[in-house]
C-alpha cells in the first residue's frame, strides 16, 4: 500500500469515528514517521492557541456572578432587529437593576430588570406615553414592581451547565464578537428550549455582555428565526 493510500485510509477511519478523539493509524505508518510528525506539532504554537489560553487564564481569574452583566451607567444603544421590535432602546443601570426604554409594534415601552437571591428577574413592565418617552433620559422606575410573573432570565453559579426551569448556560468566554464590533469582556450564551401551544419547537439563545446586559437574541420555531435583535451601537451617557 503506497503512502497516499495509507493516508486516504487513515482519513476514512477518522470520519467514521466522527466525534471520537483523534484516529490511530500506527499500523499504516512507521514509528520513524510517527515521531516526526508528533514532533513538529509539538513545537507548534499559533496564534489563536496563545489568545485562547489568554482568555481562559482571564476567565479562571475572575469571579463571575449574575451583578456583572447588569448595565452600571446610562447610554443609548442601537439594534439590527426583526419587525416590531425596538431598534434604538436608552438604558439606565445602576450595578444591581437597570431600566430599558424603547419603542415596539405597540408604542413606546419600559421593562424593569432586578437582581434577587442570586438571578435576574424582570420585575416591572409598561406601556409609556409619548411625553413620557420623550422625557426618557428623567424617567427612573428601577424601584417599580408589578404582579408579573417572575421569570428568571440568568442564575448563577456562571458556568457551562447551570440549568433553571427550561433554560442553560451553554457558553461562558471572553470578547464577544458581533456583526460589526467586539464587545470587550466576559459573555454569557443562554439557551431555552420549549414546546408552544402548537406544537412548534421554540428556542431561544440569548448572549449577555458584561456590564451591558443581554446584547444579542434569537428566538427560532422549527429552526426558522421569527424575533431577533444584535446590538449595533452604543453612546454612553
């Protein structure tokens, strides 16, 4: 068996292994060629590796805790968004709650978000009055509480696996990267998963940035996206 048929050979084992660790084709190469090979891969170092162990040391040092991702200034913030939902939204966050104001297919609107015994709650919800959305940068209703049912939007501990009622922390990493820029620090992808009145498949993935709240979310039925919303810009006040 010539080298290139070895290597098709040993090519085919691995795809068939498909999710396995690695493949062996020890008995269709020589230990000569064997220990070359694990040589010059050993000595290799790129890049994306050294930014990789970078942003896992930084993540090992910090203590991440549902607080970081709450807003903890003020600032405007633009969107690329689906129909009906709020492309330009102005934030008031004080480290422990935080306010959004926005407009919707409805008019313009206000969602109050807390911290209680470790999660995030939406804990306030309400249409506005025009007058009110144009006086939004005076409004303060971070104290507002209302009879919504709670719905924990994230819990800690803040690692890969934590789970409450239907949703999971799927990804926790450092820089998150969207369609036109980086959002430095450490992010949070949150996964939900339900089943609605029809029947349909729901999933929705929401990313949350630190320090900026949820920055980025997608809610698909049957693999098909239906309401999405990326952050696009953001002016501190």
């Amino acid at each position: 068996m010539n080298m290139k048929k070895m290597i098709l050979s040993g090519m085919l084992v691995c795809s068939m292994l498909g999710g396995l660790v690695g493949c062996s084709i020890i008995d269709e190469i020589s230990k000569d060629n064997m220990e070359k090979v694990e040589d010059k891969t050993e000595g290799e170092t790129t890049e994306d590796n050294i930014n990789e162990k970078h942003e896992e040391d930084k993540l090992e040092e910090k203590e991440l805790n549902v607080a970081m991702f709450i807003p903890n200034t003020n600032y405007e913030a633009t969107y690329d968004a689906s129909d009906g939902v709020s492309t330009e939204s102005y934030i008031k966050g004080v480290g422990t709650a935080y306010q959004v104001i926005g407009t919707n297919g409805k008019g313009p609107f206000v969602n109050v978000y807390t911290t209680k015994d470790g999660g995030l709650f939406r804990s306030f919800s309400s249409d506005l009055t025009n007058e009110e959305f144009n006086d939004k940068e005076n409004l303060d209703f971070l104290t507002k509480k209302d009879d919504i049912k709670e719905n924990i939007l994230l819990k800690g501990p803040i690692v890969v696996g934590t789970r409450w009622d239907t949703k999971e922390i799927v990804e926790v990493g450092e820089n998150l990267k969207l369609d036109n820029m980086t959002l430095e620090g450490t992010y949070i992808k949150v996964w939900e998963k339900q089943k609605s009145n029809e029947g349909n498949e729901i999933v929705q993935v929401h990313y949350y940035s630190e320090g900026l709240g949820c920055v980025q979310y997608r809610i698909l039925a049957d693999g098909t996206v239906m309401e999405y919303s990326t952050l696009k810009s953001i002016t501190k006040k």
